[in-house]
C-alpha cells in the first residue's frame, strides 16, 4: 500500500529559509488551498495520505520531505542543514516508527530529503548547502549494508537535488543541467527541462502517475511524450518559499514489517 505523508502549512511560511529566491508575499489562505489540491492528488493517484499538524514555530514544516529519507528496510531521519528547521524531523520520525526501523543522522553531519533521489538501489545525493559530506558518507554508512550505493551530485544552482532533477521512470531523467553536474546521471536517458522553465525538472512519480507543476506548458509537452500518465499540480505559492512537488510529501510503501510494535531506533553518530 502506497502511503504519504504530509504536513499543514504553517501560518509563519511567509518566514521561511530562502537560498536561491528572493523573498515575495505568500498567500496563506491560497497556500493552504493548493496543499489541499495536492493532498487529493496524492489520493487519485492511490495514496494513503497521513497529514500532519503545521507548527507555527517551524514556518518550512510543510516541506516534510526534507525531514526523512525512507526505503524499503529502513528510514533514515535527517539532520536538516538549517538549524532553524531540525527540530521537524521529530514528528515525521514519531509518524514513520510504526513502518520501518528510524536511523538518525547526527551532527556533524547535515542531509536534507531534498537532496536524495533514489532510482532502484541507486542512491543519489546532492552536495549542496543544506547537504554537506559528512552527511553523504553518513548515508552511505547507513544504506549500504543493504545494498544501495550512493552517488554525489554537485548542486549549483538550486536549493536541493531534487529542485533539479527528477525521474519520470527507472531509466529517465529529467533535469536541469545549469542547476546539477549531470554527468553521474550518464547511464540514463536524459532529458532536459526547456531553459525558460528551469524550475520545472522538479517532478513528481505517485504509483504510475507523474505530476508536472503548472505553468511549465513545453515541460508538460515533454512529460507526456514519455509518461501514459501525467497529472497536473499548481503550487504556486510553495515555490515562493522555494519549495516543489516532492518536497511536499514523503511517498513509502507500507511493508507493515512493524506493525508489531516491534520496530526500533538507532542513533547513528
């Protein structure tokens, strides 16, 4: 069973952290309309959504992919690379424990979710301002004896990883390559967003659907070339606070391996 996770919008995300935009007036109440459109999504698409309380204290908290890197054996709580926003984790962690083992990482190191895409037991991770080495090697640490290896990707560009870059299936890319090193991505077919809609690479795979941010027509044009099924979300005012699809939700499978009550937590230093 696919399932989602999903946070309210914070009555303070007009605060919120900014890297690459400069700072413009968001909508509260459309915010808080368009999340609701993007949790239907999630919905049509097949999820089960679980959402979460917004914190006023935490203005980005409805970016809750930053907060956690979840695979099939085991989920990975972030040290998010603002301190302003670390104490997020702490609740997505609460959310996840029934479902998969939780294994934190711990300073030094600092690793957002927006930096890591996984296609398959390919782990790519961007080096990037909220994401720093000791995070990445931390990762590794952790996923490896399952399986997984971990590829860096210089981030330039953008806020994270998956700012830039997206997979519309297992062997396709779509990628803005003036933001990311493409070259770790050489295995793969490769398509590039159009220039005048650089923001667009951020999409998002729900099951069998890709979702395309609105307002990217000749990015929608090159989904639908590739994709059967392609669905449509306008989050306009997210990307004010230079948020994109993935970022708001964390996708899993439920394995239900611990619905015992049986699963634990590792503190990884």
């Amino acid at each position: 069973m696919l399932k989602a996770i999903t946070r309210d919008v914070s009555r303070n995300i007009a605060r919120c952290e900014l890297t690459f935009r400069q700072r413009e007036c968001v909508d509260y109440e459309k915010a808080i309309r368009q999340h609701a459109d993007y949790c239907d999504l999630l919905r049509r698409c097949g999820s089960t959504v679980i959402n979460l309380k917004a914190s006023d204290e935490n203005p980005d908290c409805c970016f809750v992919a930053d907060t956690a890197v979840v695979l099939e054996e085991v989920a990975v709580s972030t040290n998010l690379g603002t301190p302003s926003r670390q104490g997020e984790a702490t609740d997505v962690a609460e959310t996840l424990f029934p479902h998969r083992e939780i294994i934190r990482i711990e300073p030094p190191a600092t690793l957002d979710g927006g930096d890591v895409l996984i296609l398959g037991k390919r782990i790519f991770v961007g080096r990037s301002k909220r994401t720093n080495q000791e995070g990445i090697e931390s990762l590794r640490r952790i996923t490896s004896p399952y399986g997984y290896e971990v590829t860096p990707v210089a981030v330039m560009g953008s806020l994270h990883l998956t700012t830039a870059c997206s997979a519309l299936d297992e062997e396709t890319v779509l990628l803005n390559s003036h933001w990311i090193d493409a070259a770790p991505f050489a295995r793969y077919r490769v398509l590039n967003v159009p220039e005048d809609e650089p923001w667009a690479a951020s999409t998002m795979r729900v099951g069998s659907t890709v979702c395309v941010e609105a307002g990217a027509p000749r990015t929608l044009e090159l989904v639908n070339q590739h994709c059967a099924e392609v669905e449509v979300s306008d989050i306009s005012e997210f990307r004010k606070a230079e948020g994109s699809l993935p970022c708001l939700s964390i996708l899993f499978q439920d394995t239900k391996m611990n619905q015992s009550n049986q699963s634990k937590e590792t503190i990884y230093a």
